[in-house]
C-alpha cells in the first residue's frame, strides 16, 4: 500500500519526530501507566511506542491528526505486550503443572561418593563446570560445544579436554579417584524416565 505522505529528508523527519516526542511523550506515558500495573512496565513500552514512532515518522499525519495516531501506536504496543504476557503466563502454567509431576532425588540421598563428587564439581572454576557441564549434561560434543560458546571447534575440545583433566586432578585430590579415564560430569546419572528428574552434581 503507497504511503499517503510524501516522504521526507531526514532533517525533516529527525525535526518531525522531536517535535512529536515532545509534545505527546507525557501524555503517551500517562496512558500507558494507567493501563498496566508495573511503571517500570510502563517506560519500557513508552521507548517501544516512540521506537514504532521513529520507524514509521513517514506515515505520520498532518496536524491535529498526529497526537491520536501517537496513541493508536501506544494502543498497539500495549496489546501486543499483552498478548505476550499471556503466552508466557500459559508457558508457566504449563510447566508449573509438568514439574508438579517431577521427583528430584538429591545425588547425596542415592550414593554419599556421588555427592563428594558434586562438591569437587562445584568448586571448579566457572568456564570448566560450563563446558563439563555441556559435554555431560546436555550431551554436546566438541562441534556443537563450539557453536553454543561462539568459538571454533578445535578450541572447544581443547578446553573441554583441558577442563576435563583439571577435573579428574581435583578428584584425586579430593581422594574420588574414578580411574584413568579422564571424569566428565558425564559420571553422574542423566533423566531417566518421563517423570523422574534424577539429580546431578551440580
């Protein structure tokens, strides 16, 4: 659809828009306090509003026609905050209702040595229980490890092997020594089952 506006030169819309922010911003942001319960709310979608504003300064009417168009761009930010709002609170609902059927078993509750275990885990530096944690947990290898910390995949394996020693010398230390292959947070049992969340050494 052609605008029904003739274009402007950027001046002109940076000027145009000044003038709306100016003019409208207080009144935008009183409609939109009134109409949800969280301010801080509120100045998100007001940036939101005059963010739609900027992308559409062309479309802009004339006048005495541009402070009701400013609020019909607030009326549309707001309800598709809304509907985003309801999206995730269905979201929630349904995982709250899916975790009520969820048993956690602490490791330290099946296997005391397991729970040693999740001790020396968690005292590893931040970079290592992350990449360790990836390669056991989520069961990633080195290309896909890559991918999730942005580097290449020869330096994935590299620090995953590098974590992986540090790990089984903290062990040692620890005196859980689980042999010579070299321990991953892979040790620790994984999920089983639809409804059981057995727990890991975290």
């Amino acid at each position: 659809m052609p605008r029904q506006h003739p274009v402007r030169s950027r001046e002109e819309s940076v000027a145009r828009f000044e003038e709306l922010y100016e003019s409208t911003f207080g009144d935008v942001l009183g409609y939109l306090l009134r109409r949800t319960e969280d301010p801080d709310h509120s100045a998100d979608l007001v940036a939101d509003v005059f963010t739609a504003v900027w992308s559409r300064i062309d479309d802009v009417p004339p006048a005495d026609q541009a402070r009701p168009w400013v609020f019909g761009v607030a009326r549309n930010v707001l309800a598709n905050h809304r509907r985003g709002d309801r999206r995730r609170n269905a979201l929630a609902a349904r995982l709250r209702a899916d975790l009520r059927e969820v048993r956690v078993t602490p490791p330290g509750e099946r296997d005391p040595g397991l729970g040693e275990v999740g001790r020396v885990f968690r005292a590893l530096p931040d970079r290592d229980r992350e990449i360790l944690s990836l390669a056991g947990w989520e069961q990633l290898d080195a290309g896909e490890i890559a991918v999730v910390l942005g580097c290449a995949r020869g330096t994935a394996r590299v620090r995953l092997h590098r974590a992986r020693a540090r790990f089984a010398r903290a062990l040692r230390r620890a005196g859980l020594d689980t042999g010579a292959r070299s321990p991953s947070p892979a040790t620790t049992p994984r999920p089983s089952g639809s409804t059981t969340l057995k727990g890991a050494a975290r």
